[in-house]
C-alpha cells in the first residue's frame, strides 16, 4: 500500500494528485490548484420542501410569502420549514433554486411566483391564466450565497378575477428546492 505523505505547506501551480492502491485499473483523484472550499457529498447543501395540511389563503393582488411546512430533505439543516419558510445555507457557493406554486386557474388573471433573496424580489415568472382547473407557476435561477447571511423564500402574487386566491397545498403543485452547484 501506497503512502501518502502529508505536506505543510506548497508552492507553484499545477495540480495534486493522489493515486489510489495498486488494482488492474488506474485510479486517481485530481485537485485543481484554486482557491476555494473542497466540497464533497457529505457537506452539500441540498433541499426539497413543499406545502401540506391544505391549501394558503392569500390576499388577492399582494406578494405572499408561501409557507413551505413540509421537508423532503434537508441535507445540512439550512431550511426552516416551521416559522421563515426560509432557505439559509452555511455553505458560500452558487446554488440553483427552484420554485412552484400550484394555483387554480379558473378564478385567477395574473399569476406570478418569486424568488425572493434577502427579503427582496430576485427573480420571477409570471403568466396570465386562460385555463381551468390547477396549475403550476415556476420560477428557477442560479443564486449566489454568502454563507452565512443570504437566504432565499418563495413567494407568490395571484390576482383574483373571482374568489378568493389560494396557494394549493400539494407536493406536486407547490413546492421549493436547490442544491450547491459549486462552492465560493
């Protein structure tokens, strides 16, 4: 068995490579000479959230903060899915986020869904409903976080033609999620 001999301190450029025990195949693990965090499965931040126990009821023609109260996963506990509804990674990096919220096209005019970072709008997508029954407004981008004090949530905007406008509560309808990309 190979050794590998640790090294307090390095110079130059390049990369380091470290090679695995003798087999009939080559195995090597490259690292790119860079600065940054050294990411690997066990400390990527990763979540998937929806809304359950029922549909929201929010107020016609304002942005709602949806309340995402039910976890699929949520690899580093960066989601609090019980009083923020937020997304609040300790990782720096590029995340993709994605959000869906799930509506009921027959009463709405204009439906839009945000992604709001930092308590502000960051980006949107948005359509005017012409079909009935339920469907699904989406929102994804790619976010960069400070690790420490950006969060994202998902909020929506309905305005109602008829009725009172709801988020419907459905895994499949309304929904939040992202995962690191790369780190900072």
């Amino acid at each position: 068995m190979a050794a590998l001999i640790p090294s307090a301190s390095a110079t130059g450029s390049g990369t380091m490579t470290l090679a695995g025990p003798s087999t009939n195949s080559n195995q090597t693990i490259t690292i790119p000479d860079t600065t940054g965090t050294m990411m690997v499965s066990g400390n990527m931040p990763a979540f998937s959230v929806y809304r359950s126990g029922g549909n929201q009821s929010v107020s016609n023609g304002t942005a709602t903060k949806v309340q995402l109260n039910t976890e699929e996963f949520d690899t580093a506990n960066c989601f609090d899915s019980t009083t923020n509804y937020r997304f609040n990674p300790t990782v720096a990096g590029y995340y993709q986020i994605n959000g869906g919220i799930g509506f009921n096209a027959t009463t709405m005019n204009i439906c839009i869904t945000f992604i709001y970072k930092n308590g502000s709008s960051y980006k949107r997508g948005d359509i005017r409903a012409t079909q009935s029954g339920d469907s699904v407004m989406v929102v994804s981008s790619l976010v960069y976080f400070n690790g420490s004090t950006d969060y994202v949530e998902l909020y929506g905007y309905l305005n109602a033609t008829v009725g009172s406008p709801i988020f419907v509560g459905a895994s499949d309808l309304t929904y939040f999620n992202g995962t690191l990309i790369r780190a900072a």
